[in-house]
C-alpha cells in the first residue's frame, strides 16, 4: 500500500471496544502495535489511540480517524483487503470475543476534535507512557438534541475552566456505514469526551473541581442526567506504549 499523507484533523472517527478471550490482551496489543499502526496509516487513516481497559482485563479500546466517509470507505478496503491482514488477520481475531461495539463519531464542533500530534509515533516495544485516559459517552435519546447542547454550550466551558482541558469531543456520525464488512451501533446519539492526566487523582481532582462549580453542579449536571437515556459508560484508560493519544 502506497504511502498517503497523515489524517492530521480526522472528521470521522472511531470508538471501538474489544472484548477480548480470555487473558489474550497483551497478545493482540503486541500484535497491533508491530503489524496494524503504519500499516493501516499508510492505507489513508490515523491510529488515534490504543489503551488497556482499567476495569475490564479483557477489554481493549482503541480509536482510529479518517478525512471523511469517502475516504473511511476507500482506506478500510484498502487495508481489509491488503496483504497484512490477509496475513495477521486470523491471529488478531482468534484473540476476539466481539469486536461489534463500535460507535461512529464526528468532533461535536469545530475545534473539539482530535488532533494528531506531530511527534514522532513511540517505536515497537516502547514502555506504556504514565498516563492516564478518561472518556465519558453519554446516550440521549435519538432525535434530541437538548443533552448534546448541554455538552457543548454548558460542560465542556466548565471542564475547560476547571483545567486539563478535554483533547477531544464527538459526537454520533450519523452517516450510513458504507463498509459494512465492519458493523457499528446504528440508532445512537450519544457525545463522547476524552481528558488526558498524569493519573488518576488528577483525574479525580479535575472532577471534583466542575461538580463544585456551581452553574455545574446546579444547571448542567442535573440537565444532562434528565436528558440521558442511561447513567453515561466511563472509560478508565491507561494508553499502550505506542498509542498516539497518551
């Protein structure tokens, strides 16, 4: 696969949740990062993130971003039908329980997506940076759109007041999957905010910081509880040693 110039600011994006076999993690995180981040990157997408669930041992997340749908389609069958896979594929797979709890996002605003750093990527076999991830998806109701303001226009100024500012929101793509070789969770609506720390009681720290401001804990937290369809999924991460987002 020839070469293609890095997705830099994707506009679709990503969130894939594995469940793993098993005690098999480590194995498809070693194979990941040696066969599947160039690889795929070449074939025209950006390997965001790829991260050990803190409270799943099976559980392994990762996010990858495209120019748009176009190009999601073309650089997935580029890669899905490339020679790699055909080679480590069956290996990845064997290590897989589901690999369907896939949402397809977009950044909710302009300025609140991910941004690829320009760093050099960490190379094969690089320890796991001492970081700390959090994501948070909130679920509201298809059609509405009150929760996902509340985000926007109310929580992400408070988070951004409170420091450790948000590196990404998103929200639901709602475009067709195109490649449906690959499934993802149709009827959605939900946003997803991703924070970096240095660690958890940072991360910890900065949470407790927003409840206590008042327009926060008064106005926003309790308007998005009515809006949600379910208590929000939250996603402790610690990021692998060659994961973009750390």
């Amino acid at each position: 696969m020839p070469p293609t110039d890095p997705v830099v600011h994707p506009a679709v994006i990503e969130l894939r949740q594995y469940t793993l076999r098993p005690g098999r993690r480590d194995e498809l995180i070693e194979l990941f990062d040696q066969e599947f981040v160039e690889t795929q990157e070449e074939a025209g997408m950006s390997v965001l993130g790829q991260f050990r669930d803190l409270d799943d041992p099976d559980r392994f997340v990762w996010l990858r971003g495209f120019r748009d749908m176009t190009a999601r389609h073309r650089a997935l069958t580029a890669f899905y039908g490339g020679p790699v896979w055909a080679e480590h594929g069956s290996r990845a797979n064997a290590t897989m329980a589901d690999s369907d709890n896939v949402l397809l996002l977009r950044p909710l605003s302009d300025g609140n997506g991910f941004a690829v750093p320009p760093s050099g990527r960490p190379p094969v076999g690089a320890p796991a940076p001492e970081r700390y991830v959090s994501g948070t998806v909130w679920s509201f109701p298809p059609g509405r759109h009150d929760g996902v303001a509340l985000i926007r226009d109310g929580l992400l100024p408070v988070l951004r007041r409170a420091g450790h500012l948000p590196f990404a929101a998103l929200m639901t793509e709602r475009a067709h999957n195109t490649f449906t070789a690959l499934p993802v969770r149709t009827g959605e609506n939900v946003v997803a905010v991703f924070t970096s720390y240095p660690d958890e009681s940072a991360c910890r720290q900065h949470l407790a910081d927003v409840r206590a401001d008042p327009f926060a804990r008064d106005e926003i937290l309790p308007g998005i509880e009515r809006e949600q369809t379910a208590a929000p999924q939250e996603l402790r991460l610690a990021p692998t040693g060659r994961s973009a987002i750390a």
